[in-house]
C-alpha cells in the first residue's frame, strides 16, 4: 500500500524533473519534508500522499555510562616501584621461560637473602618483552614466574613465602623497542607482597 | 600456502571510475583468491550519493557533516562503488537528484539525503532511487536531536541503506570496546564503529585488558589488575562492574564469551601453567578444557558455540589449535611460520583470521577452514595484533603500531579500506560489538 503511494508519487515526480523545475520546490525530499512537517509529531502514518511516518530516534539512552575522555590521562607513576628489595632481576631468552646459569647464579643469590629474611614475603613479577600479543605474553610472564617460584622451591625456599604476578609486555624496564630493551625487559623482578 | 594478496587500489579505482571497466573483468575462476576479490569488487553496486541538501532549518555546515557520515558508512560497507558526489563532472549541479542523470554516468542507485531542522529536532530524508526506471527503494524520514543525534541518524540511514540494497545487515550502529593508556594503567573504552565518540567506561587506575562483548552487546567481560590477582570481570551497561568468581589461580585472563550468553571461555593458571577454562555466569560451574604443560591461552569460540580455537605453544612455539567445546578432538590450524596467535572465528564460522610473525613483523593472516587454505591480509611496518571480525563477518578490526604507536585500525577483510580508529593514548584489543536487537 504505502510503495504504492511512493511509487505515484514518484511518477509524479518523475514528470516535475522532466519539466525541469528549479529543484528548491521540486525534489521528491522537499515535498514528503514539507508534508511531514504539518503532522506535527510526525508519528501518523501516511495521510496526504507524500507523508511519511518519522520513525524518532530513543532518546539517547547510551548503553554503558560515560566518562568523558580524558586528555592525557593514565600517564606512569614515575620513580622507584613500591616495595623495592634488594634481590637480583633474573633475565631469559625471547619466548622462553628457562633459566640460564647466570638466571640460577643470580637466583641462588637471591635465595641466600630470602633464607635470612623468612619474615618477607616476596612478589616474583614476571614480564615480557613488548613483541607478541598481550594475551600470550600474560602468559609467558606467569610461566617465566612460575619456572623462578619451582627453581626457589628446590633450594628450599618455602612456597608460602611467595606469590607471583604476571605483567605480560605491560611493565617494561626500558621503553626501547630493539633488541637491547627487549633483552631487559624479558625478566623477573622481586618485590615485597605489598 | 599462503598468497599476499593482489595490489588493489588501481582495481578499485577502475570500478569507481566507471562500468565498463567493471564490465571488463575476467570471470572469476573457482578456488583463485584473486578470482575472489577481483568477483567482491565487481560485484559492488554502482551508488550516486549527491551532496546532502540543507533543508529548511539547517546550515549547510551540518547538512555536510551528516553527508560526509553516510558518504563514509557507505564507503567502508564494501558493499558500493561510491561514484563522484558531483556527478563525474559531467552532470550540471542543476540534475543532481536527476536519476536518469546519474543512470548515464553508470550509477545503478542514486541515494538523495536531506536535512532539516525544526528547533534543535533533525529530520532526515533519504531516498533510494533504481537509476534505471526510476523505481523508489526507500524513502524514510528518521526524526532526532541535533547535534547529539547527528551522527546516530545518518549511521540508521546507512544501515537502511545496505539492508535495502543488499538484503543484508550494516554495521554502521555498532561500536568497539579497546582499551587505552600507558603501561601501568589501560583503561576500558568504548567508540562508535568508525573511531567517533570515544568514551571511558572504566576508572580503576590499574592495568585493564581483552574486553569482550557479550553476544546481546549488552555486556563487557574483561581482565583487570583491579583486584590481588589480575582476574575476569563484567562490565553492565550502567558503568558497574561485577565480580566473576573463578575458583582462583595467579591469573584469569583473555575472556571471550560464548555464543550462548552465559558461558565465557577464558586462561587460567591455577595450576601454575595457562589452561583453558569455561565459567558459567549463571551458575558459576567451570569446566577445565585443556591439560598441557605448554601455555594454552587466548580461547576464542566459533560462531556455532561448539569449538573453540586458541593458541598454544605445546609444538615448540605459540601455534593457532581448535577444539570442540568440551576439550576434545584438539588440532593444530596453523601450519606455516614460527609464531603464531590470538586467532578470531569469523561470523559465518568459515574462516579464522590470526596473527603471524612474517619476517619480523606481526602480520594479519585469514585461514579458510573448508580448503585451508591462508591469505596474508596485511603487510609493510609495524605489528597487527588482536584481531576481531566485525557482526557482518565483512571487516576486521586490530590493534598496530604501523604509524608510531600502538592505535586500533579497521579494514575489510580483503584488506582494503583500511583506516585508524583512534588517536592519542596509545590503544589495544579492540572487540567488535555485535549488531544490537
């Protein structure tokens, strides 16, 4: 019913386009507007041909709440990490969590330390370099805390005097992006349990 | 064996440029994925899309913004050659709503927009026109505020648009969840689907990653550093976030919620080692789907809800795998490359896209599930990471750091149409939220 009326209307049109009339009073739009705007609301179906139903947009209930954005926001606390302790960052291979010999010599360090301070409890901060996906290297990170955790553990080092945590490629110790800051960002850090 | 994908640009070129470069085209030939795109673009429709006219009530300035956002949605659609708005320089300005006018010049529809404005309330005309016979498609007024409902209005009348002329849904209403910040803290975000009316949806101050639409795009789930251990959380649309509730483990990370809507996929590594898990929101059940020593992580579902891909390092290196729901029945998809990952199941459930280092680059790579057989999608600099599939399983969305830092960017999945979403902060794993019911 309502193509019927459109398509009428159109051929009607059709002839005032063959006519050549300025298009300010002619074109198919100003008409159904001109039409529409007598109809108040807009919501009556069609009337007068060339009226059309204005389907009204909701009222702009967003879905989820807003903030605004803000400019500049989430910029790095600067200066030293909370809980800093005085243990060795062990450092590994692109894609690896094994522990080299100088990873072990660093953590048999770290261990002596740990021995005589039973009363700390230590965070084993894993971290990747920033190449990869964030997922996968979440991953890797708590795999590389993990291969640390299961290396103190037989030295002796009691499992409830750690935790570990993974920042994946989120907490880099250097910004570069080369082969010289990755390989210090493919690491362990150790801090307090806050 | 994978295949780059053809140079494309002059290609498009010649469909805008006319019909009879379009006519000229050599059929496309089964199983050639230039055959493919060459047949995709061929088959774009011809669309005449005028300036929009300044109704009564409007100024030209916001009868020209609205244009431009249909003119765009109709663009990045991938559904039209888009023909020059004025006409190919050979229609007299006097014609432009002329369809006969345009039919010459090769339009196949010609879509005339008009904006009025009474008060602050906008009225929006557009007209779908078949150039041949002058038959009227659609003819629709929609009615909302200026200028908040500015861009809303003209993204309804793109989808209208592309449902009239396609029979298929557009996407030019949906939106993208990423997250953005420096390292320490990532928060959630939330956009429209072309990079417009970016809005924070979290303020934890912590690192927030992986937010994932619920498949009713009613819903966020996601990982955040909120708590003690970096766990899986909900996002409602009133800005609240609900506490999921995994039994434990240091680390509950990439969700990904099922098609079913109460079930949400995810890696844990409770066990000190990354399986997979499912979570039941409803009941809070969950199901361990994966034992291996290696990293099992970033699961993904099929459309279908009864597979599941993810990556896994359990052949020496991160590789794509996929298994059925229930755990069972694991294979690798992947076969080429060393380092594989973060895959994404296509709507139509026939295609996986995922990333590939390809000479040292983080690449983006589609996997077809029928014939295996896989197109590297992008090249040149930079990482392409995360990807995501639009609803109409037509575009890709991904995070990259091709022009400096890390942005989201959108293209279709052919790889053309490529463009950045954001700007600023830097941004990461961008979801694309389903079409909304």
């Amino acid at each position: 019913m309502r193509r019927t009326v459109l398509f009428l209307t159109i051929i009607g049109l059709a002839a005032v386009f063959a006519a050549g009339c300025p298009k300010k009073q002619t074109t198919p739009i100003e008409e159904s507007v001109s039409a529409e705007e007598g109809s108040g609301t807009g919501t009556t179906p069609g009337g007068a041909a060339g009226a059309k139903p204005v389907e009204e947009m909701p009222s702009q209930q967003e879905p989820f709440a807003e903030e605004p954005l803000s400019e500049g926001g989430g910029t790095d606390a600067a200066g030293t990490k909370a809980g800093a302790l005085p243990l060795a960052t062990v450092y590994f291979a692109y894609d690896s969590d094994e522990l080299a010999p100088e990873a072990m010599a660093a953590l048999d360090a770290n261990a002596a330390w740990m021995r005589e301070h039973a009363a700390v409890r230590v965070l084993i901060e894993g971290n990747t370099d920033e190449r990869g996906t964030l997922e996968y290297n979440l991953s890797l990170g708590a795999r590389r805390a993990n291969a640390v955790r299961n290396y103190l553990i037989r030295l002796g080092i009691p499992a409830a005097q750690m935790e570990t945590i993974s920042y994946g490629e989120d907490q880099p110790a250097d910004a570069g992006h080369d082969e010289a800051a990755w390989a210090k960002n493919r690491r362990c850090d150790f801090t307090e349990v806050p | 064996m994978r295949r780059a994908l053809p140079f494309l640009p002059l290609l498009s070129l010649a469909f805008v440029a006319g019909s009879a470069a379009a006519a000229q085209e050599p059929p496309a030939k089964p199983g050639d994925l230039e055959g493919v795109i060459r047949d995709k673009a061929a088959a774009r429709i011809a669309l005449a899309l005028p300036p929009t006219i300044v109704g009564p009530g409007a100024q030209p300035a916001e009868a020209g913004e609205m244009g431009k956002v249909l003119r765009d949605d109709l663009d990045f659609s991938g559904w039209f050659a888009l023909l020059d708005p004025a006409g190919e320089g050979r229609i007299p300005p006097d014609r432009l709503q002329d369809p006969a006018a345009w039919r010459e010049v090769g339009a196949a529809e010609l879509v005339i927009s008009k904006l009025s404005i009474e008060k602050e309330r906008g009225l929006f005309n557009v007209k779908v026109i078949e150039t041949g016979k002058g038959t009227v498609l659609l003819d629709k007024v929609w009615g909302g505020k200026l200028p908040a409902d500015l861009r809303r209005l003209a993204h309804i009348a793109a989808d209208e648009i592309v449902r009239e002329l396609t029979g298929r849904p557009g996407i030019a209403q949906t939106r993208i969840a990423f997250v953005s910040g420096q390292n320490r803290v990532k928060e959630v975000y939330l956009m429209d689907y072309d990079g417009a009316r970016v809005r924070r949806l979290t303020s934890t101050g912590t690192i927030n990653l992986s937010p994932a639409w619920s498949p009713d795009a009613r819903q966020l789930t996601f990982l955040s550093f909120k708590g003690r251990k970096p766990s899986i959380y909900l996002l409602d649309e009133n800005g609240k976030i609900i506490t999921l509730a995994p039994k434990g483990g240091e680390l509950n990370a990439a969700p990904d919620y099922a098609p079913d809507g109460r079930t949400i996929a995810f890696s844990s590594d409770r066990d000190r080692n990354s399986e997979i898990y499912t979570y039941d929101v409803t009941s809070g059940r969950e199901t361990r789907l994966t034992n291996h020593p290696a990293i099992d992580t970033a699961p993904v579902w099929s459309p279908s809800g009864t597979e599941i891909a993810f990556t896994s390092d359990r052949a020496g290196s991160p590789q794509i795998f996929v298994m059925s729901a229930t755990g069972t029945n694991v294979r690798r998809l992947s076969n080429e490359g060393r380092y594989n990952e973060s895959a994404a199941w296509s709507p139509d459930g026939g295609r996986i896209v995922y990333v590939s280092r390809i000479d040292g680059a983080f690449q983006l790579v589609l996997h077809e599930l029928a014939t295996g057989k896989e197109t590297i999608l992008t090249s040149g600099r930079g990482n392409k990471e995360n990807p995501r599939w639009s609803p109409d399983g037509r575009h890709i969305v991904f995070s990259s750091n091709r022009d400096g830092g890390y942005a989201i960017w959108a293209m279709r999945d052919d790889g053309t149409g490529l463009k950045k979403l954001t700007t600023g902060e830097p941004a990461f794993t961008p979801d694309w939220s389903p079409i909304r019911r």
